[in-house]
C-alpha cells in the first residue's frame, strides 16, 4: 500500500494520519475546514486539534472528498459516527467496491442505533470493512509513545496488510477477526467512562470506581456477546484496555464530561463551545435503545442516560442502583 486516506481531521485522525505516513508515500488528509487545510499544507501542524505536534511532509491536507478518496489503497474513517452517514452519502459512487476502509471513530449512530459497520454497510455495501481500536490518547500517539490496540478485519489477508502500514516502534495492532466486539468495546466505553467521571466528580471513592469499572464491563459485554462478538474480544485492548484507560483520566472527553457533571453542573453548560465530540454523550441513548429492544439489562447505561436526558439528580440515581435486587455475579 502507497496511499492511505484519512478523513476527519481531528486530534485522533491527525495521529493516525502521522502514523501511516511513516509506511506509505503519500497520505491525503481530509478536513471539512477551508482554514484548517490551507494552514496544514503550510505549516503541516493542526493548530486546532493537535497543536503541540508537527506531522511529516508526506501528508497533504485537502477539503475535496472526491479527491482525498481518489487513487489510494486504504481509507481510514476517523469520522464521529454522529457525521458518518451524512459525510459518506455525497461520496458512496465514488467509492471502490475493493477499498478497505478501517472505522477508527467510536460510537453507535443515535437515530438509528446502528453500529458504524453498520451504517457503511448500508450506504457501500461493498466496503471491505476494517475497525481500529484500543486505549489511545491521540497525543501520546502522535508523540510517538508506545501504544498498542486492536485492528479487526474478517479479511485476514487485507488485515495483515493493514497491520504492516499502521504499525511502527511505538505503534502496535494485534488482529482479531471480531468487528463487533471492538466496535461495542469501543463504543460503549465512552459511555462508562462518563460514569466514571461522575464518580470522580461526587468524590465518591476508590472502591465506587473500582465496581463502577467492574460493571460497566459486565455490561458491555453483555451488549456485544448478544450483537455475536466473541466475549475474549472484550478481555483485550478493545475492551478492558480502552475502558480502563478512559475511565481514569482527565485526558478522556468522556470522563471529564461525567467529572463536571459530578461536580453539578448541566450537561448543556458543560457541551457548550466544545469543539472536540465526546461520543458517549450521543451513545449512550442509543446504548440503551438497543439494549431494550434485545431485552438486555444495562443499568448504568440507563443510570446515565436518566442525568444526562431526564435531569435526573445524581444522587436518586446513585441510591436507585444500590437499591437495585441483590443477584449473582
């Protein structure tokens, strides 16, 4: 592989977009900004999202879907799954039956509740589909420190391949043929690493974000084994690692949204004038819809969705859990 796309040009995709270039000749990176493309090309720094890092000259930025798509060996998607339908519709003709295309967002479509394999599946039913994932900061990444995560692909040999352009001394993919496990570890983490900053925002203890962890994983398993994933799958990076990660920092969207919300403030106040997407915000209601209609008990994924859509306080919701009936592990 020679030329590798990467559209969105967040901090995530800016990362990506990094680690590609050092296997590939070229990579064309997509961004819907005018602005944010004419600086990168000049200065090949996301001052927006990624500001601290200077990426190689091998990346050239476009605003031109059409373009950025056009002539390359692989696509990576590191669109927030709220945008995916939306961005790759305007696109679909143009895109090869033969493209491997690797998700690299996480997140489940909220008005339909779909998987982003999903979604892609609907709109280019001939994707070859591709999903990167695991515990990853973007910045840590682009600074080259070592990370390691997932990459499914149910196409072992197109897997491989994409193993080789993705991995470097500090990057590290181990493959799985499970597109759904990584996709539901990837998705539904963010929507527990919320919880958890709840729990860190109301100070309520080490042993309270220990069960939290615990639980959330019960449950996302849960999730994933009955959307047919294999449940090893959530024992890896694209699980536990990921949730791990994003439930005990501050460098996580996610967790500090749910750390704020802790220290009582409204969801809407927190949002407002974010640039950057923090996805269990929009996952979690979806979460819960498909939870429901697969008649699958997710009580924090509820727990949640009740503060951040019901005003429902914190605290009735903490107490609600506890007073839930006793049962087995």
């Amino acid at each position: 592989m020679k030329k590798i796309a990467v559209l969105g040009a967040g901090a995530w995709g800016t990362a990506l977009a990094h680690v590609c270039a050092k296997n590939v000749e070229q990579v064309k990176f997509w961004a819907r900004e005018t602005e944010l493309v004419n600086e990168f090309n000049k200065t090949h720094i996301n001052s927006v999202y990624l500001p601290d890092v200077k990426v190689d000259d091998n990346i050239v930025a476009t605003s031109d879907l059409k373009e950025a798509i056009k002539d390359v060996d692989a696509v990576l998607l590191v669109i927030p799954a709220q945008f995916l339908r939306s961005t790759l519709l305007p696109v679909k003709d143009f895109w090869r039956d033969d493209l491997p295309t690797i998700i690299c967002a996480k997140g489940i479509e909220q008005k339909t509740g779909k998987l982003m394999s999903e979604t892609i599946q609907e709109i280019i039913p001939n994707a070859l589909l591709a999903v990167l994932s695991g515990p990853t900061f973007a910045e840590e990444v682009a600074m080259d420190k070592p990370t390691a995560l997932t990459l499914a692909c149910k196409d072992e040999k197109i897997g491989k391949e994409l193993m080789n352009v993705l991995s470097s001394k500090t990057f590290r993919p181990y493959f799985t043929t499970d597109i759904i496990g990584v996709q539901v570890g990837g998705a539904v983490k963010n929507v527990m690493a919320i919880a958890a900053g709840i729990v860190a925002g109301k100070k309520l203890g080490d042993n309270a974000h220990a069960a939290l962890i615990t639980r959330g994983l019960a449950e996302i398993n849960r999730l994933a084994i009955s959307l047919g994933a294999n449940p090893i799958t959530l024992m890896g990076l694209a699980g536990i690692g990921d949730l791990v990660l994003t439930a005990n920092s501050t460098q996580s969207r996610n967790f500090t949204v749910g750390l704020e919300l802790g220290k009582g403030k409204s969801l809407s106040e927190i949002l407002d004038g974010k640039k950057s997407v923090a996805e269990g915000v929009y996952t979690a209601s979806a979460v819960l819809e498909k939870a429901k209609t697969m008649n699958i008990e997710m009580p924090i994924c509820e727990a949640l969705s009740k503060i951040m859509n019901d005003n429902e306080k914190v605290d009735d919701i903490i107490f609600n859990l506890f007073d839930r009936p006793l049962k087995s592990e």
